[in-house]
C-alpha cells in the first residue's frame, strides 16, 4: 500500500524512484536539471526522488505515495498543480497553436497586464528562466550607463555575470568575473562602500526571509540615484506573491528595473523584465535581448490566467495570512517545547524552518537535524526542503496537520540530541548544503596570491 498524507507507519516504497535515478544518472549530470529538485537535497534511502503527478497543493511520487508539498516547484506552483482556470486557459491556447511566425496578441495583452500589476513596469519584455531577465537587466544597466561593474546580493541564476560570485565558478572568464561584486543585505554602509563610478548596476532580492530594514530600500534607491547606478529587484520569489505588485507594491520602492518568473504563469516557463522606459526603449536596437520562444503563446496564456486568478481570489493575502500562522505556529510550537535550535523566518507567502547548532544541538550539524526532520515529515506524507512555498490550493487543515507532524517530529529531534545519537537515528544519507548556503556564497573567489620572490 503506497504512503498518504498521514501518520504512516513506515517509510514509503521508493523503488520506481530508485531505478529511474540509476538510469538518470547515467544519462543527465546528476540526474536532475534543478538543482534545488536534486536527490541531494532528499535523504537519500528514505525520500522518493521522483514525482510523477499534481493536484491541488499535494504530488504523488512515481511508486505512487502521496505527499502534502510544501516546496511546490520550487516556486513557480502558486494557485495549485493542475489548476482548472489556467489550465483551461492551456488547452484552450493550445487549440489554437503554441508558437508563430509574427508576434502574438497575447504578448501585447500580457505586458500591458504586468504593467498595471507592477509598480514602475512602463515598458515589459519577455524571456523564459529567471536567469534571461537577470541577464538582459545586467547588460541594459551597463549599456544605459556606460559602465561595468555590477553589485549583487543573492541568488541570480546561472550566468557568467553572476556566478562568478560563488564557489561553482568554473568556466568563467576572469575579465567577467572581475566585475562582479556581493554586497551585505540591510547593510547600506557596505553598498556606500562598493559603489563607484563605475558601477551600473545594484541588484539584488529585495527580501527573502529576514526584513529589511526600516529605510534599506529606500536609502538604497536614493544612493543608486546619486551615484549614478541602476536599482534593479530580482522578485523571482517576491514577485506575484508577497503582493501582486511584488515587493516594489508591498515596500512602496520602486527600482529602475525589475526581473520576475516563477509564480506568474503557476508553473509554465515565463520570466518578465519590467521597468524605466528611457531604459527598456535600448532593447529596441542597441542591446540584444530577444529570443525564438520569448512570445511562446501557452505560457502567456498561463501567465493572463494566473494573474486574474491571483488578483480575483487575493491570493497574496491568503498566503500571508495561512503562513503566518504556519510560520508563528511553529515559532510557539518550538518555545512550547523548549527548543531554541530552531525557528521559522521570513513571510507567509515564503518562510523557512532554519536549524543552528546551539543548546543540546551545540556539537550537531544543522544539516542532520534538517534531515532527521526531513525523514519523519517523509513518513508522515510532506514532502519538504526546509521551505514553506505555499499556493492558494493548501488549506487551513493542511497548515494544522503540518504543525501537528512539527508537534511529533520535534520532541524526537530534542531527544537525539541530547542523547547524542541523531546521526544514529537517520535512516538515510543526509540532505547536502543547499547551493545558496555554502560557506562562500557571498565572497568573491579569492585572488591566487602570488608570493613575491628575493
Ligand atoms: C532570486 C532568483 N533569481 C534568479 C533565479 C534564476 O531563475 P531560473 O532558475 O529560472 O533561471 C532564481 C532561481 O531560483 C532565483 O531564486
């Protein structure tokens, strides 16, 4: 009998998973095309790897166990997986035709959508994966100000531009990745400190799970301005969520440029670049940004559906409100229990459950304390990376049985730890460091010393 969304008795059978894995990894380097869906972030022995169908806010794995998602595509499944509105809006584009020879109706009518939707959106262009618009907005910022460097603060795709930044940086050429620099969120004195006169552009995720601080935002806007730089927000995750005019709507600070995927299309494959007009008019002939699938007509669809969906149903609201409670829920259920080694940050529409090596954890790895956690919300039927993506499809009953396998699962972690076995009391390999949370991610690769001989 497969797993369900309950106390399960044992854990699930993974053994279609496993076969496909062992033919995946022969095929595609490491078995997967995200990262963040890889084998590596699940406990491998315990979690299936392999999803095979959606509905709602749950998935059933391909031996065909069933599980309440929190990590919902890793963003972009925000009403729900196999959503009636946008899919209807799917077939019926798909009746139609998916791709064409001149540009489409729906491109027109999507833009001028995302312009009334998002704040400073005077003019829209179209790409495919977050990284396209990231990209675009990079090179615009350079061309309209006549210079190169580039200050970033977060996750902002897979570009040579960007991941020069962090320790997977093979295959960058050095003149590229000289140009690029991190700078310290809610630390407007390190921005100050990177910003010169030949800086295009800051960009950065306006918020992920700590605030920013009272007059951050703003003051970056204003240090921009006077230096001569371009404010870009990257709202992959902000973007359609936090509010339908993203974080610029919700933190009432409008960049120059903004760069949106994920939630707009509920799962089909569509970024969107917004901004200044003086700006966005270069992409007319000077700098290049155009692609063969960038007016793809189903993702537009999509993208027309979901928007109205969001707007019509206040989905952004719902999700504040649902995970707050998520989010403080689990906050009173940890200092119920005692247990200061863990807690829930950021916002309801995203939070994340976060692990630290204090009190009895003082010796542990937070990454076997995610998993242990990991491993028994497994048994319990969650599916689960540490995130709470929520989607408008996920109940109140589906946040109340999430806080009660918290209510299980907890006690059990306190008690490994004390007793000094949790690495014992996993029945799998541990989850590997998330990508954004190596121990570099932040520091620019160090500079080969060359010693100085005689
Ligand atoms: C904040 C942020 N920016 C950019 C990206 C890149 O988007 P994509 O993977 O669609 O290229 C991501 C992806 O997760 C992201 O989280």
């Amino acid at each position: 009998m497969p797993n369900t969304v309950s106390p399960n008795p044992s854990d699930p059978t993974i053994a279609a998973s496993d076969a496909l894995y062992k033919r995946g990894i022969r095929v595609i380097p490491g078995a997967t095309h995200t990262l963040a869906k890889g084998a590596g972030q699940y406990v491998r022995g315990v979690a299936p790897k392999f999803v095979q169908r959606g509905r709602g806010g749950r998935v059933w794995d391909v031996d065909g166990n069933e599980y309440l998602d929190m990590t919902m595509g890793v963003g972009p499944i925000v009403l729900g997986y196999a959503e009636p509105a946008v899919d209807a809006a799917i077939r019926a584009q798909l009746e139609d035709g998916i791709s064409f020879s001149q540009t489409h109706p729906l491109e027109v009518e999507v833009a001028e959508r995302v312009a009334a939707l998002v704040p400073g959106a005077e003019m829209v262009r179209f790409g495919k994966n977050g990284c396209d618009v990231t990209t675009a907005a990079v090179r615009v910022a350079r061309a309209f100000t006549g210079r190169s460097k580039v200050l970033c603060c977060g996750y902002h795709g897979w570009h040579d531009w960007y991941i020069s930044v962090t320790d997977r940086n093979r295959g960058v050429p050095a003149a590229v990745a000289d140009l690029t620099h991190t700078i310290a969120y809610n630390d407007l004195a390190s921005v100050e400190d990177a910003l010169d006169d030949d800086t295009a552009c800051v960009i950065l995720e306006p918020v992920t799970f700590e605030e920013p601080r009272p007059g951050f935002l703003a003051g970056l806007k204003r240090l921009c301005e006077e230096r001569g730089a371009l404010l870009i927000f990257d709202e992959m995750w902000t973007g359609f969520r936090l509010a339908l005019g993203g974080a610029q709507e919700r933190f009432g600070v409008t960049a120059d440029l903004a760069c949106f995927s994920k939630a707009i299309a509920n799962g089909m494959p569509l970024s969107v670049l917004t901004g200044r007009a003086d700006v966005m008019r270069l992409f007319e002939r000077e700098v290049f940004f155009f692609t063969t699938f960038g007016g793809e007509a189903l993702s537009l669809a999509a993208a027309a559906a979901t928007m109205r969906e969001l707007e019509v149903r206040r989905v952004p609201e719902r999700l504040d409100r649902l995970g707050g409670e998520l989010r403080d829920g689990y906050n009173a259920l940890v200092a119920e229990l005692g247990l200061t080694f863990t807690k829930c940050v950021g916002y309801g529409c995203r939070s994340l459950v976060t692990f630290s090596a204090v009190g009895v954890a003082a010796s542990a790895d937070p990454l076997v304390m995610k998993s242990f956690v990991q491993q028994e919300l497994v048994r319990h039927g969650v599916l689960w990376t540490g995130f709470h993506n929520l989607c408008a499809a996920h109940e109140a009953s589906d946040v109340a049985y999430l806080l009660g396998a918290y209510r299980a699962i907890l006690p059990a972690l306190g008690r490994a730890l004390e007793e000094g076995r949790l690495p014992q009391a996993l029945r799998g390999e541990p989850v590997e460091p998330v990508f954004r949370r190596t121990t570099n991610f932040h520091v620019k690769p160090q500079p080969k010393v060359v010693k100085a001989h005689g």
